[in-house]
C-alpha cells in the first residue's frame, strides 16, 4: 500500500528511493471515481520503474478541468484511494495546472501517460527531456472514462 505524502516529503522519500538505487516512474490525473481504467494505467505505469510515485489534482485543479459538480470525491479520498493500490508507491496531491513544476523538483526516471496520449504528444514531454528522463506511454486503450460513469450512474442505467 502506498503512503500519501506532502510534497517536501515526497521529495525527501524520492531522493532516498534514487540513492539506495531505485528507479522512479511518475504518474498524474484526477482518478475521480476510480474505475479499471485507472487501474490499469497506474499497473502499467509501475512496471516501468521500481516506485510508482501518483500526484492526484487538487480539488480546484480539477474543477478547472472539469467544471462545476466535479470533483464528485474529495482530493484526500481520492488520493488515499490511489493510495491503496497495490502497484503505488507515493501519492502526493497537487494544486497547478499541470505536473511541469513536481517533474523538475522529483526528476523521475519515466513520465507515464496514458494512451489518450502518443509520445510525441505529452504536454510535459520536453521538460522530461530537460533532465534527462525518458517518457512512456502504458494503460489499455481509453475506453473508460469518469464522464461517462457518471452519466450511467445518474441515468440508472444498468452495467454493461
């Protein structure tokens, strides 16, 4: 299980992790209702690297992106969620409107991102290049999406 941490306390662990040898992969998103989707791109991301380092968005950060009436969980379940998974090391929860800022402070290895992205695509792509890191693309196809769980959801549809 993983542990949720502070930045300066992820950084401290991080810096420990890359001195005692291990690799570092580095994984983001809202992960608001957690579905397999996120599952599996979080799996993905762990077999890059000896850690699995999740920064979650702050509540603010994904009412930017989302809109109004999200996030439906608050960002410390959220983040003590992603906690849980087996394949996560850190979790840190983080309030800018992208990971260029804890890329450049954590330096991981590998940059994860999901396959709604190719390589060459990934918005913090040329600050991974900066120091050195190298970028990758895990998880299934995007199939799953909050969105429209949500919209089920409201909608009493059953599961398909």
């Amino acid at each position: 299980m993983g542990t949720v941490l502070t930045e300066q306390a992820l950084a401290n662990a991080v810096a420990r992790d890359k001195a005692a040898g291990h690799t570092i992969a580095f994984a983001n998103g809202c992960f608001d209702l957690l579905h397999v989707g996120h599952v599996r791109y979080l799996q993905g991301a762990a077999a890059e690297a000896d850690r699995l380092v999740v920064a979650v968005n702050s509540d603010a950060s994904v009412r930017g992106l989302k809109g109004e009436g999200r996030p439906i969980l608050p960002e410390q379940d959220r983040a003590e969620l992603v906690a849980a998974l087996r394949a996560v090391t850190y979790v840190v929860i983080f309030d800018d409107p992208n990971v260029e800022r804890l890329l450049r402070l954590l330096k991981p290895d590998v940059h994860c991102k999901g396959t709604d992205y190719t390589v060459d695509t990934v918005p913090e792509r040329a600050v991974v290049q900066e120091y050195g890191g190298r970028t990758a693309i895990v998880g299934d196809p995007k199939n799953h999406n909050t969105r429209e769980l949500i919209a089920r959801i409201a909608a009493g549809a059953p599961r398909r």
